[in-house]
C-alpha cells in the first residue's frame, strides 16, 4: 500500500510538471508570435496586443520572468498605439530583446529566437522558419539562435 501511495505521488508531481509547461510565459510569447507575423506582413494599422499587455499585467509562473513582463509590458502598450512600421519594428526588437530569455526552457509556444547578422537583429517568432521582420528586402535573412523544442 505504501508503494501506492509513492507511485500515486509520483503521478501528480510527472503531470504537475507537465501542466505547469502551459504557463503565462508561454502564452506570451505567443501573443508575441502573432505579432512578429503582423509586422513581417506589413499590416497596416495597429495591432492587437490587447492580450499581451493583460498577460504581461499579471505575474509571471517564474520570479525572474515576472520582472521581464514589467519591462515589457510599456514596450507591449506603446507598439500597440503605433500605426507606423518603421516604429512597429524598432518597438518589435525591443519587446523580442526583452522576452528573449524565457524562450524555451519552461514554454510549450514553439516560439524560437531569431537573428539577422545582416541588421544585427534578433526576433521571437513560432516555428523554425526564417521570416525576417525588419526588412522586406530581407525576407529570409537570419539564423535560429534558440530553437523551439
């Protein structure tokens, strides 16, 4: 019976684990991804981080993390209000340079990091696929940096 009771802990910590993968962070970065796709699309307009500053409102899953969102989250409202591309961009790189370091290591968002040696440009973005946001002559120039796993 007492074994029971080891492998029934065991259980709940593996599928606490597991769960816990489904944090805030993950779902900012994200929310981050969609914005990399909007800029690397040249949308006109503002875009949508009305989701992305709630997220980044609240705590983070992780300490250290939380101190990323309140860094970010200014960099999230500002991009928010810019209807111009060249701003979007430059706001992009600092709102990517401020999330880079929760990429990857207690995240389920398939976001990878991103560099353009080019530019000297790093940026979030979900997949594994090279779509440079900050030059639309430079399309697929850049490198994966951080892969998602």
């Amino acid at each position: 019976m007492k074994n029971l009771h080891y492998l029934f802990l065991i259980f709940l910590l593996t599928i606490g684990n597991l769960l816990a993968h489904e944090g805030k962070e993950t779902f900012v970065l994200r929310e981050v991804a969609k914005i990399h796709s909007s800029i690397y699309s040249e949308t006109s307009g503002n875009l949508d981080v009305q989701r992305l500053v709630q997220l980044l409102k609240e705590n983070a899953d992780h300490k250290k993390d939380t101190e990323k969102f309140k860094k970010a989250l200014p960099i999230a409202e500002e991009l928010g209000k810019t209807m111009d591309l060249s701003k979007k961009r430059e706001l992009f790189e600092r709102l990517s340079k401020e999330l880079e370091s929760i990429v990857g290591h207690h995240d389920k968002s398939e976001v990878s990091v991103f560099y353009c040696p080019m530019l000297k440009k790093k940026w979030l973005a979900s997949g594994k696929e090279i779509r440079n946001p900050y030059d639309s002559k430079m399309k697929n120039c850049g490198e994966i940096v951080h892969e998602a796993k």
